[in-house]
C-alpha cells in the first residue's frame, strides 16, 4: 500500500512540475532593455507614413523564423497601435545589401514610392536588424522567445535619423506587440 501511494505521489509531483516551471519562465516576460542609440523619440511624428524595407537584417547570433516576417510584424503592430501609417516593401529574399539601402534612403519621398511601388509617398523609412534570437518551449505555456531589433527611422524630409535597440522577451507571437507598446509607453502615448 505504501509502494501504490508514493507512486502516485511521485506521478503527480511530476505531473506537476511542467506547470510550475512554465509559470517561472513567463514571470521574466517584457522589455529586457531599450535604448535610443541615436536621435530622438520625438523626432518620429504619430501618425507619419512610414515605409518598411523587408526582410530585415541579420547578424550572427540571430535567425529568420520567416524572411520578412519582422517586418510585415511590426507595420502590423505600427498599424494598430495608431503609432504609424506603415507599409512594407519586400526585396529579395537574402535582403538587401547595405549599398542598395543607401540608394533608396537617398531618394526622394515620391522617388521611393514610385520605385518601391507604394500607395503613398512616405514620410519615413526604416530599415532594421534582428541582432538576436533564442527561442524555448516553456511547459503549458507554449513557444518563449527572446529577441533583439535595431530599427533605424529615417525622416525623408529633413534626414533626421533616430536609431532603437529593443530586446524583449515574451511569448513567440506577442514579442514585436510588446515592442512597439514599449516604443508607445517611451513616447509618452
């Protein structure tokens, strides 16, 4: 009899385990850090027409989980958020290289609409990084992911350029959410 009831204490202990270490791991959840590199908040007008060159960069230590899917991410979130009128314009799939991104940030706010065939001139352009990416499953809590962007904003009417490092931690679908609620809550909306 005492065999059968540590078993069954040792089954649910166990049993138990997945739950509590899922719960420790999205404690730690949110804005790990975020930096306004150079520029200022400020500069970056609610409302603004802004353009998102896709995919973003890389670095070593970062991965695409779909190329292009940062950046359609965030106009989402800019989109709903009220933060921007976003777009995206997709170039090619291994992204592109730093002379071609020079290019077109000198361009000229209807040049850069009409070669990157958008609905509207853009009043800014950004351009990002993905600087870092781990992902884990968390037991009964699903896939946690932490992630680094520089997002460089570029004004096409003045040249002003504001450039933020985010790196958030959160559940794989909300982490560019939380992003762009921190850029939100740091502009004072």
């Amino acid at each position: 009899m005492k065999t059968r009831l540590s078993i069954v204490l040792t089954a649910l202990l166990l049993t138990a385990c997945g739950p509590i270490i899922g719960a420790g791991m999205v404690a730690g959840n949110g804005v790990k850090d975020f930096k306004v590199v150079s520029g200022d908040l400020q500069d970056l007008q609610i409302g603004s027409r802004l353009v998102l060159l896709s995919p973003f960069a890389k670095t070593s230590q970062s991965f695409y989980i779909c190329r292009g899917e940062d950046a359609s991410e965030f106009a989402d979130a800019f989109n709903a958020a009220g933060l921007f009128v976003a777009e995206v314009a997709f170039g090619e799939p291994e992204g592109r290289n730093l002379r071609e991104v020079e290019k077109l940030q000198a361009l000229s706010p209807a040049d850069l609409q009409s070669q990157l065939a958008l609905s509207a001139a853009p009043q800014v352009l950004l351009t990002g990084t993905i600087l870092k990416r781990e992902t884990v499953a968390a037991p009964v809590q699903g896939v946690l992911m932490k992630v680094a962007y520089r997002l460089e904003f570029l004004r096409l009417d003045d040249g002003m350029k504001t450039v933020v490092e985010v790196a958030v931690q959160d559940h794989f679908q909300d982490c560019i959410a939380t992003a762009v609620k921190e850029l939100l809550r740091r502009k004072g909306i």
